[in-house]
C-alpha cells in the first residue's frame, strides 16, 4: 500500500511541476531520455521509476528529487557533512540529545534505567489544588 501511495504522490508532483513549466509530457519525456509513454505512466501513478531515471526526471522538470518523493527538509540532512535532523524535537530535548551523543554506552545503559524508573513513578502536580 505504500508503494502505491508513493507511486501516486510523485505523480501528482511531477505533473505539477510540469505543469508549472508550460511543457507537455512528450517534452519532459525526451529531456529525461525516455518514452512518452513510461513518463505518462509514471506521471499518472502507475509505474515507479528506477532511481537513474528518477534523476534524470527530477533534471528535466527542474526541481530536486526530495521533492519528487514528498521528503521534507525535516526528515533528512541537506548536505553529508550536516548532522541528522532531530525532527520537531524542544529546543531542551535538542541539548540533551547532542549531550548524550557524547556520552559512553554505559552512561547511557545507566540514564536509560533511570529514565524507566522515573516513567514509572506518578509526579505530583506542582500547582496546589484550589
């Protein structure tokens, strides 16, 4: 299923980033080296292309693969040398997580137990009850 759904969302993006630059299929096609035919079938949904063609695709109708497949800046590193996103994560949990990068495995093992213990133990509510 999630295959299918892919299939279609890079469809639906290509045809709109091709429609953006006024051109039709057969143009794309031909600037991407290959069919008319495959590039309509990729465009509509039914068919996944295989990654050389994926690129020259992306080439041809002017915008960055990432955005063929619906990845967002968020779930990856926009150059090798950057470090891996955090996601949506607090600015606090953001600097608790580069402190812990530096940590030893044991360290960890030894917050990880306590991280457990402290789940399991109901905190009070700081606000006093009116």
């Amino acid at each position: 299923m999630m295959h299918e759904h892919l299939m279609k969302s890079l469809g639906d993006v290509a045809r709109t980033a091709r429609e953006r630059l006024q051109m039709n299929q057969a143009a794309i096609a031909k600037n991407a080296g290959i069919s008319p035919a495959v590039y309509g079938r990729i465009e509509r949904g039914h068919m996944m292309p295989a990654v050389p063609t994926l690129r020259k695709i992306a080439v041809a109708l002017s915008i960055s693969a990432d955005v063929l497949l619906g990845i967002s800046p968020k779930e990856v590193a926009k150059k090798m040398e950057d470090p891996p996103p955090e996601g949506d994560l607090s600015p606090e949990l953001r600097r608790l997580v580069r402190t812990l990068k530096t940590w030893p495995d044991a360290k960890i093992k030894l917050l990880s137990g306590f991280a457990k213990l402290l789940d399991s133990v109901q905190v009070l509510d700081s606000e006093p009850e009116k």
